[in-house]
C-alpha cells in the first residue's frame, strides 16, 4: 500500500509540473490574443472613422457646390428684375417727363406704356 501512495504521489506531482507550465502558456497567449484582439479593433475603428470622415466631407462639397449654384441663379434672376423694373422706371419717368411738357404745352398726356409693366 504503500508503494501505491508513492506511486500516486509521484504521479500527482508530474501531473502537476506538466499542467502548471501548460496553464502559464495558455494564460500568457491569452493576454497576446486579447492584445491582437484590442489592435485589430483600434484599426477597424480607425478605419471605419476615416470613410465616415471621407463621406462627410464630400457630401459637404457637393451641397457646397448645390448652395452655389442655387445662389448664382437667384443673384442671376434678381438681377433680371432689377434690370426689368429699372427700364421700366426709366420707360415710365421718360413719359412723366414728357407729360409734363405735353401739359405745359397745352396738349393731350400719352399713357405709361401699359404693354411693358408684365415682367420679362
């Protein structure tokens, strides 16, 4: 019996020597696989931030460009307008003008040029 203790003893203790190293090994490669896991998840994050960047800007650039061109056209047509009341203003003065002559002279007024006051 008692070499059967001994023998048990000594299976134990390689038991032991071999599991303790074993466990040392795989608690070690755990903490580099978890290293490699968190450095994997920095470069997709990076990654992903960076298209999100990429996207942002030229959505931005192209309602830039929308918003400018939007703009030039407004200017454009106001433009127009106040090209249109201008010569009508003009049209519309020049007749004043000459009314007053007309009156002064003794003779008949001649209309504000009613087929120009619709715009253009």
């Amino acid at each position: 019996m008692r070499t059967f203790h001994k023998t048990l003893s000594v299976l134990a203790a390689a038991v032991l020597a071999v599991a303790l190293p074993l466990g040392a090994q795989t608690a070690g490669q755990d903490i580099k696989n978890a290293g490699h896991d968190t450095a994997d998840a920095s470069k997709q994050v990076a990654h992903k931030t960076a298209h999100g960047t990429k996207k942002v800007y030229h959505k931005t650039k192209h309602a830039t460009k929308v918003a400018a061109h939007k703009t030039g056209e407004g200017v454009d047509t106001a433009a127009h307008d106040t090209k249109y009341g201008t010569e009508v203003a003009a049209k519309k003065t020049a007749t004043g003008t000459r009314n007053v002559g007309r009156r002064i002279e003794g003779k008949p007024t001649v209309p504000n040029h009613p087929e120009d006051t619709t715009p253009h």
